[in-house]
C-alpha cells in the first residue's frame, strides 16, 4: 500500500530498533530510535518475512503478507458493539484538573470532535507535568481515529516521542492499542496484529487492555479468508499469543466454522459519537431515512490514492458542518480505488444506508464502474474525475471536474474578449495530458475565431528540442505562447524564450501552473504570464477567504483544489435538493434544473449532460506577486496593457 504517512517499518540491528514514518513518495521523513522493543514480536517480522529486514526499513513496495481484506476472501457479518465507545478508548474519565481535558470532555459529549481535538493538543502542548501531557496525548489520538484520521495518529506520536526524548516502549500499552487500530484504518494488517500483540504483552493480566487486545486479534483473524489462512498463520507461528489465536481458529474452521470479519469501520467516523447515535454510528436503512436525507461519499480513504481522497473528504465534511444534522446524515465509503470495491460500496450506499445522492468517486475507473451500477439503481452521484465525457455515461452521472476543455474555453475567452490575443502558438511535449489541451485549446480558439499560428510537439528528453521550437516560433511571431504541461516540464523552453526576442511575448500555462513552489522559484521569469485555476486560495473573494480560513482553522494547512471541490460538491448538493422529498427521481430533477452556483471554484452551470461546468479564474504574474484578474468570468483586477508589462518587466530585471 502507498498512501498518507502509513507505515511505522521497524528494523532489528542488534537490540535496537527504528521506527521511521513515510509518506506516498517514500521518503524517510522522521525517524527515532527506541531500544528492546517487544522483542519476539519484531524478531518474528525479521525471521519469516513480515515486513522486517536486518538491515534496512522496508519500502512499502516490498514484500509482505497481504492483507486479509481483499474482495471475495472475507464474509462479512452484521455485528454490532454492545457499547457507543470505541474499542480504542480505554482510559478513565479523570480530567486530573486540567480545563482543557475537562473541556475536551464536554467538546466529545456534544459530538464536536474536531474542538476537542485542539483542547487535548493544547494540554499536550502546555503542561508540565508529563502524566497529563500523556494522558492528553493519548486522548487526543484517540479522538482522532474517531475522525478517521488514522495517519495523523502516527504522525502525531512520532512528533511527540521525538519532542520529549522518550523511547516508545516507555509509553503505556494503552498507546500501542491506539496505534494497532490506527493500523488497521491504514489497511496495514500485520503491524495491526503486532502493535495488538505488543499492547497485551505489555498490559497488567486482567486489565481491560490486555483484555481488548486480544478480542481484537480474536476479531481479525476470525476474518481471514481459507485462501491466506495458513500462509498467514505460518507467518506468525513464532509469536505465541497471535499463535494460539490461530491455532483456536484453525480447529474452528475444521468443525466446520466459515471465515467472518466483524468489520470496524463505523468506529472510524464522526457521526457514530454524534448525541443519540446508535451504539454504532451505521444506522439501518428504515433508521437512515427516519427524518434525515442520507448524502452518501464514495472516495479512496485506503490504498494508493488515499491522499487524493482525503483531502475531497476534508472539503465535504466542512461543507457537511452548515447542515443540520438531524436533517443530513453524511456516510462515508471506501473505495479503496478499486472499480469492483467502488461499484459494491455504491450499492451498499444505495440499499444498506439509503443514500439518495451520491459524492465521488474520485477516479475515472471507479467511476465507470459506479456508472454502470448506476444505470439499474438510478441515485444519482457526482464523480470528481477530470475525464471529458464521463457524464454521458448515464443519467445518474454527474461530473464535477477540472477538464481540459474548461481550461481551453476560459483561457481562449479571456485571450481574445480582454487582451485581444488572437493569433497564438502552442507547445507542448508529447504526453496524452498536453496533447489533450493543446487539441482542446485548437478547437476552443477556433471557435471565437482565433488562429494558431503554430502547434508543435517535442520530446521532453531532447536537450535540443528549445532552439529549434525558438527559430520556429520566430518566424511565426505569435500575439501569445500557450505552454499546457507544468512549469517544472515547462521551464527549458521559459527559459529559452527569455533569452530569445520573443522575451516580450506573454505566456500563457494550464491549471497545473498553480504550482505554489514552482511559482516562487520562477516568478521573475513568469513576469505578465497568464494562467488559469479552478481555485485560487490567495482570492479576496469573500467565499473563498471564508472557505480557506475554516479550512486552516480545522486542518492546520490551507486548502488545495481537491477539498474545494469536496466543498463545493456537497454545498452545491445541499442547496439544490429538498430533504423532505427523498424520492430518487425527484432528487435527480432538482440536480439536473439546478440554478448556476457561485462556489469556491468558481460559477457552478449543470449542463443538460450533467457536466457541472465553472468559470475559473484567471491569474498573473504582476510585479513579483500573483493578481486574480477574472473571477467567475468577471473582471476582479485591473489588467496591464503591453506597455505597462514591459515596464515590470524592465524593473524586474535590474
């Protein structure tokens, strides 16, 4: 699996270990050594191969046991928890005369998760005894596996172990419980089982988590499908306790006992700790639609894309918050992005939770797969996939996405309607996402009867594919230069027309221009370029500053295009639909007449194909800085004329 900071890789070198955190490019980013640390269990993972070198940390592309929850190898059963607190939570009611835990307390019994996160991490923060830095710690992090926020949690206590100079081991077992379920949310199944494994050995005899760990090893490996069952137990026949849990289920299947995982994913999300939830937070489908309108989300929380999922999910649940709750349910689905997982997880949305409109997918595979579902159940859903086309893949399907035709269309207006640009060249390299928005820009300038001049292609790899493009380029004399690939691809030729007489000739990129990094690195060269951006977090715009500070205060970052669309797909869904009428076809009509939407992405239009077209914004570079000129198809800045752009350009360069 390749996805958030996921994985805690653990390394035997004499009697000393490392735990490092990684993240989806592999890189090592933090790393500690603790010392001893569960030794049979980390001895185990060195002598059969579950994710353990002698020498280094393992990749996450290595080899190791595959996880047991792979489709058609586990039946699922119905099982619900006697109690509406998670397995994970432990600890006493204790505030030890700490305001903020007390706080924090009151922020969970309302259901506020997110305040009470912040009150916990200002205990951790700000107290100077270590017990209840801790005990905060310790609630904090469980309070974020609540939010599903399983990749955090590992983050969070490398932080900390690093912060205070402590090894691991010193933590209380209360803490490795903790990190086994965070495991188990990252779909990591082996480092669940040892940090379960590691939380019993480590726990007093008798006490509840000695207790609660193994019920959950008894829990997961009841689930493992007869595929893997003996691989996997061979795996772990060297660590005794997880040994004898297989052994016992071993002589159950062979009295005739079948593989059943009682899955945990409801003790995963926000809406199980809501006041008067259900013991578990799923509701049945007569519950679901008892006075609430269920808003189903379908996204990658696991898996390679879970990063990209995330963040659309972020951007949803921030929407979600200005609904009333006793109104709106949001239930949230995994699609792992996997076309079969997303299609089954729809259905499950549709007939399970009574879903009646449907956010996601995220990808264009688990979209067509979803679409074809779709087609017989007819909920209606909105993919955020970029593909053109998607939308006519059904009536149910809506698409709500950045396409190289909106690009083109809103780049090409601006040219000829504002600059009066009407000749322009094109250059790109020979990738399907330029040639894509290159033919796009073609037709788009075309149509409001421009002219491209020149259209060339180059391979990226050629040192000598600039001077040729230039002498090309000279001879054409363009009004403007449209680079589609990214300014990183992009910069030789920047930098080679900079140095060219078409120095003056403005340039004109793609969304991907919205690069925050690349951008200060080249602002000088970029000097009057134009490009165009769904969303501009920098915007004045009222609704996008408000956007952007509620998503800073919540997330800690600023937010990026995917959680604006989250936001703006479920804004849009709940202005649009009438929850006291939760008939499909009546929701699909309100969706398909829907008025035009400002957002934080922009105008919002559904077209009669479903397509929830936008109009962007246009950005340049002006003095150094990034100016939103248009917005909306409205002009929100005063645009430079040639004259005054040679001027910053000419003070830029002394």
């Amino acid at each position: 699996m390749n996805h958030g900071p996921s994985s805690i890789a653990s390394r035997i070198s004499s009697n000393k270990s490392t735990v490092s955190v990684s993240r989806n490019d592999g890189k090592r980013v933090q790393s500690f050594l603790i010392g001893e640390i569960f030794p049979i269990i980390l001895i185990t993972f060195a002598v059969v191969g579950c994710g353990v070198s002698s020498r280094e940390p393992l990749a996450r592309t290595e080899s190791r046991p595959s996880p047991p929850d792979r489709r058609g190898d586990i039946v699922e059963a119905d099982v619900r928890a006697p109690v509406p607190l998670p397995p994970w939570q432990v600890w006493s009611e204790d505030t030890f005369d700490d305001p903020n835990i007390a706080q924090a307390q009151l922020d969970e019994a309302r259901g506020d998760l997110e305040s009470a996160v912040r009150a916990y991490e200002r205990t951790v923060s700000s107290a100077t005894v270590r017990l209840v830095r801790e005990e905060a710690l310790l609630r904090e992090l469980g309070t974020l596996l609540k939010l599903g926020r399983s990749a955090e949690v590992l983050s969070r206590m490398t932080d900390y172990v690093n912060r205070e100079g402590i090894r691991l081991e010193e933590l209380g077992p209360q803490f490795a419980l903790v990190v086994a379920f965070a495991y188990e949310h990252e779909r990591d199944f082996d480092q669940t089982l040892a940090w379960l494994a590691a939380a019993h050995r480590k726990a007093r005899p008798g006490g509840i988590v000695r207790e609660r760990a193994e019920g959950e090893l008894v829990r997961l490996i009841a689930g493992i499908g007869d595929q893997m069952f003996l691989q996997i137990a061979q795996t772990w026949s060297r660590e005794p306790l997880v040994n004898s849990i297989f052994e016992r289920e071993r002589a159950r299947r062979q009295a005739g006992g079948k593989a059943e995982l009682r899955k945990a994913d409801h003790w995963f999300q926000p809406s199980t700790y809501l006041p008067g939830a259900t013991t578990t937070g799923i509701t049945s489908p007569a519950t679901s639609t008892s006075g609430t309108f269920v808003v189903g989300v379908l996204l990658p929380l696991s898996g390679q894309f879970a990063q990209f999922g995330e963040r659309v999910k972020q951007g949803i649940e921030l929407a979600a918050r200005s609904a009333p709750p006793e109104t709106y349910q949001f239930v949230y689905r995994d699609t792992q992005g996997d076309p079969q997982m997303a299609a089954s997880e729809y259905e499950a949305l549709v007939n399970q939770f009574q879903a009646r409109v449907i956010l996601g997918p995220l990808l264009v595979r688990t979209t067509e797969a979803v679409a074809g579902r779709a087609y017989d159940l007819k909920v209606p859903f909105i993919s955020f996939t970029k593909r053109q086309g998607v939308a006519e893949l059904g009536p149910a399907v809506f698409r709500l996405g950045v396409t190289a035709e909106n690009q083109a269309e809103e780049l090409t207006t601006f040219l000829i309607d504002e600059l009066g640009k009407r000749a322009v060249a094109t250059i790109f390299p020979a990738t399907a996402a330029s040639e894509e928005l290159a033919m796009s820009f073609r037709k788009a300038i075309e149509v409001r009867k421009g002219q491209v001049v020149l259209e060339r292609g180059y391979d990226l790899s050629d040192p000598n594919a600039s001077a040729s493009l230039i002498t090309e380029l000279e001879r054409v004399k363009p009004e403007v230069i449209f680079l589609p690939d990214s300014l990183e691809n992009s910069l030789p030729i920047i930098e080679a027309l900079k140095q060219s007489s078409l120095a003056d000739i403005p340039l004109v990129g793609s969304a991907s221009w919205d690069d925050p990094v690349a951008l200060r690195g080249m602002v000088k060269l970029l000097e009057g370029s134009i490009f165009v951006t769904p969303f501009f977090a920098q915007s004045v715009k009222p609704i996008v500053a408000e956007f952007s500070s509620q998503f800073l205060e919540n997330y800690g970052r600023a937010p990026e295009l995917l959680s604006a669309q989250g936001y703006d797909a479920a804004s849009w869904v709940l202005a649009n639909v009438d929850p006291s009428n939760p008939d499909v076809e009546a929701v699909l009509k309100s969706l398909e007449s829907a008025d035009s939407r400002i957002g934080v992405t922009g105008k919002l239009v559904v077209n009669p194909a479903g397509d929830i077209k936008r109009r962007m914004s246009i950005i340049q570079v002006r003095g150094g800085e990034l100016v939103e000129v248009m917005s909306a198809g409205v002009e929100t800045g005063y645009i430079l004329d040639e004259a005054e752009q040679k001027k910053d350009r000419s003070e830029l360069s002394q």
